[in-house]
C-alpha cells in the first residue's frame, strides 16, 4: 500500500506545533514576536509521518505539495484570493525538509491535492488528508483528522464534485450557485441517476438563478480535483475536466 500525502497539511501542522511567542522588553516598551525550533518542527513532521504510516500500514509514502502557482486562478482570478494572512512561520524551511528528507514534491500550477488526486487514485494507494475536497476522488481515504478509512467510489465521487459545483467553497473563495447549500444542492441531484442528469440539472439551477452555462462550466472546474496522472502535462499542463455524455 502506497500512502499519498496532503504535505501542505503536514507543514502547516509541524510549523504550527513548533512556534512559540515570546515577550521581550526594548526601551521600555514589550515586543511580542514568535520564534520557531527548527528541530521541534522536523520531529513533530517526523512523527506525523510515521502516524500515517503505522494508520494505513502503507510500504511506502509520497508527500506532495502546492505550487506557488495554481492553474485555477486562470479560470477564476478570485479563486483563494481572500487567504490574505501570512503562512506559518518557518514553511518554506520545512517544505525543503520535506522534500529533501521524503522526497516531497510540486508540479508547475497545481494544488497538493492535485497530486493526491492524481496518485492517490491508482490501485494500491490510499489518500491522506483532511480535506473533505478529496472526496471528489475515488478510492481509499484516511481522514487524518477522524482516523479512519473509509473508500469513496466513482459514483460518490462524481456526486460530491456536482453538490461542490453547485454549493461552491468558501474557504477556496469560488461562490458556487447563488442561493444554494448543501441540502439544497442534494435535494436537486437525488433524482438523478446518471452523470449526465445531474450535469443537466446543475446548469439548470445556474440558469433559473440567473447564471450561465459558462458559469456552472468554471465552477465545475474550479471543484474538481485532478484523478488521473494522464490529465496533465508538462508542456501543455491541465486537461480540464468536460461535462458527461451519458
């Protein structure tokens, strides 16, 4: 078993976990700054690890990790555009232990869940995050967060990519269809029962809410995550994702 890892998270965590303040007093005034044991970070990265490891008894591990770029922000320049506050102190220091000590890496433009889409989604891997995003992959999940395997299959997955179409996401800053929540949005597709009636019915509910086709195509794009390797390439990067046709 192959464990394909949301590094971002792991990062973020070790960074998080090894920051500390700190008061000290200049000219009578206190300053208050945060300081962070490098040595601290790269154990609690350690740690975490060999928890995934020991969780999905995996023989290997694959980290990967965001690119500074992000394809995305093509389609929608809006798309994660209010994450405005700084990163965690000392994350580029540990995405360079990462990759450096487990071989973490990036591709041009995409999202680390991109990359645990991609190989996350082969036979004999299993995807560990805690984004409930990548539940619009099919295959073996572990939840870092639940700790616990649950398996998604191709239907499930494509379901949850339409209600992501048509709820959209906050925390990634694309809006979705106006008016529409999750229980709405599962309401309108528990009638349909193939790929291509619940693409018809999202772009209807885009419509009667005054927006395009156009609209719920960008959406749709915006939530989907990367499933196979062959769905991008270095020269001409993205294939993005089309409408069913059955």
């Amino acid at each position: 078993m192959r464990a394909v890892i949301d590094a971002d998270v792991l990062v973020y965590q070790a960074c998080l976990a090894a920051t500390t303040p700190a008061e000290h007093e200049i000219h009578g005034d206190v300053v208050i700054t945060d300081w962070l044991s490098t040595t601290e970070a790269e154990l609690v990265f350690d740690n975490l690890a060999e928890a995934i490891r020991d969780q999905t008894e995996a023989t290997s591990l694959m980290f990967c990790l965001s690119d500074s770029a992000n394809y995305r922000k093509e389609l929608f320049p809006a798309y994660k555009a209010n994450r405005k506050g700084r990163r965690p102190l000392g994350w580029s220091f540990m995405r360079g232990y990462c990759t450096d000590k487990y071989g973490g890496f990036s591709k041009p433009t995409l999202e680390g869940d991109d990359l645990v889409g991609m190989y996350g989604s082969e036979p004999g891997s299993i995807i560990v995050s805690i984004d409930k995003d990548l539940r619009t992959v099919p295959g073996l999940h572990l939840d870092m967060a639940e700790r616990e395997v649950i398996e998604v299959s191709a239907d499930e997955a494509n379901l949850t990519h339409m209600v992501q179409t048509l709820t959209g996401d906050t925390t990634d800053n694309y809006p979705g269809c106006p008016g529409l929540g999750k229980v709405r949005a599962a309401r309108l597709l528990e009638t349909c029962h193939t790929p291509s009636q619940r693409w018809e019915a999202v772009v209807s509910a885009y419509l009667k809410a005054g927006e395009s086709a156009t609209d719920a195509l960008t959406q749709a794009r915006l939530a989907y995550i990367l499933r196979s390797p062959s769905e991008y390439h270095l020269d001409t990067g993205v294939e993005l994702w089309n409408p069913p046709t059955s």
